[in-house]
C-alpha cells in the first residue's frame, strides 16, 4: 500500500526537509508550494531521489475560496502516485511577522490569523473526506507558544490558537482513528523571519546558548521529528503538543 503524505508550504525551509525526511522513511509526498514553481520542482527532485514518487501542486493556503477544487483535483494526483486517500496531512505552509505588541498594525495581525489559523481549519476540513481511516495530522506551531520573544506577539498568538485547534481536531477525528497533534520546533536555521537565525551569526549564537544541545536547529531536525511521527506507528499519540527545539530554555 502507497503511503502519502500532503506537506504545505512543501517547497522550502521545514516543508521541504519534511518532504525529503518522509520520501526516505518511503512515505510518498504531495508538496504545495505558492507560487515558486522552480524551487517545487527541486524539492520533488530531492524527493523522488529518495525511490519514491512525489508530486507539486500550487495552492494559496490564505485563499480558503479555492480549497473545494483543490479537494475536489486531488483524487487525481493520488491515483498518479497509487493510492486513494491521504495517510498524513501536514499543515505546515505560513509565514512570521516581526514588530512589537505595540507597532503590530490590524493587516498585519489578520494575515498571521489567515495564514496560521484560517488557513490550516478549513483545508483540513476540505480534505477530511480523503484523509484515510487511521491517518494522523500534524499541525505545525512554534517553540514561540512556551516562550516568548520580543517582536512575534502576534505569529505566537496565531500558532496558540493552532494548539487549541489540534485539541479540537484530536477530539473530533477520534472516531476514524485519525490522530492529530502539534510539532513545535524551535529557532532553525531556514529563510524564516529573513532567515535571521541562519543568516545572523550573532542571533545563531544567542540562540544556540539557550540550546541544551547547544546549537541552533537544522531542517533536516524538525524532518526528521516529522518522519518519525507520521512513518512510524505512533497513532495512539494525539491531541499532543512535541516541541523539536533542541531543549531550548529547559
């Protein structure tokens, strides 16, 4: 039987570690990206290097308006990668916001709810009916929720109603044997925030300071977290919150 998992935001950063970490476990992935079809393509390419199939489709995980006819097109790519359902849904697709409390304008707040929130309620709603019996769903929240750092009050807040979302999920896909849970990673060295922990020696340091394992996170830390949980026999783990970030501030 053919495995497969969706990943959003499967293009870069996490999702693409994710994606990698899961074709080599044999997991088939499904990626969507945004709008970098190049950086997809890539991606797939690390992907299928692994001897598994995969696939890239686009998908604005803000536009909740699309998600009927991305649901209804999906049965398509899973028969092209020989399987009816979805054994894994990853939300994973966002992005942060970076002011204080006090400069966070109302566009800027209502897009981190969009992105993190919004988004992530009503695709696992629309792919509910091709989510297999069994399957898991990991919704991806932040080390952000423990805590806290000057500067991300809003992109925290979103990734806390995450974690209150994922109880909700837990609950309500029970039933089917669905398991739903929160990974959190901590600071990683990605793009993310202009990739100010990859790219910014000093803020790498002070991060790896609050590290029991005494560095900053790696994709490949947070893919292989992922792996673990949706390759592996870990169904009767749900409604849980797994932080990957490395013991920080223990």
């Amino acid at each position: 039987m053919t495995r497969i998992a969706l990943i959003t935001g499967g293009s870069r950063g996490l999702g693409r570690a994710m994606a990698t970490n899961l074709a080599r476990a044999g997991v088939s992935p499904i990626i969507t990206y945004h709008s970098n079809a190049e950086a997809a393509e890539e991606a797939l390419a690390e992907a299928s290097a692994a001897g598994v199939q995969a696939a890239a489709l686009k998908l604005d995980t803000e536009d909740t308006a699309s998600f009927g006819d991305f649901a209804a097109t999906l049965p398509e790519t899973l028969a092209e990668l020989g399987g009816e359902h979805l054994h894994a849904l990853v939300n994973n697709a966002g992005y942060g916001a970076h002011a204080t409390f006090e400069q966070t304008s109302e566009a800027d707040f209502d897009a981190m709810m969009q992105v993190h929130v919004k988004g992530p309620f009503f695709l696992t709603q629309a792919l509910l009916p091709l989510l297999a019996d069994g399957g898991q769903v990991l919704n991806v929240s932040s080390g952000l929720t423990r805590f806290s750092y000057p500067g991300f009050a809003a992109y925290a807040t979103a990734k806390g109603a995450v974690e209150v979302m994922t109880h909700y999920m837990a609950r309500e896909f029970g039933p089917r044997g669905i398991a739903v849970n929160t990974l959190a990673p901590g600071a990683i060295e990605t793009d993310f925030g202009g990739g100010i922990v990859r790219d910014d020696p000093e803020m790498n340091a002070r991060m790896a300071e609050i590290s029991a394992m005494g560095r900053a996170g790696l994709p490949d830390d947070i893919g292989g977290a992922v792996a673990a949980l949706l390759a592996g026999k870990t169904n009767w783990i749900t409604g849980q919150r797994i932080e990957a970030s490395g013991g920080a501030l223990l």
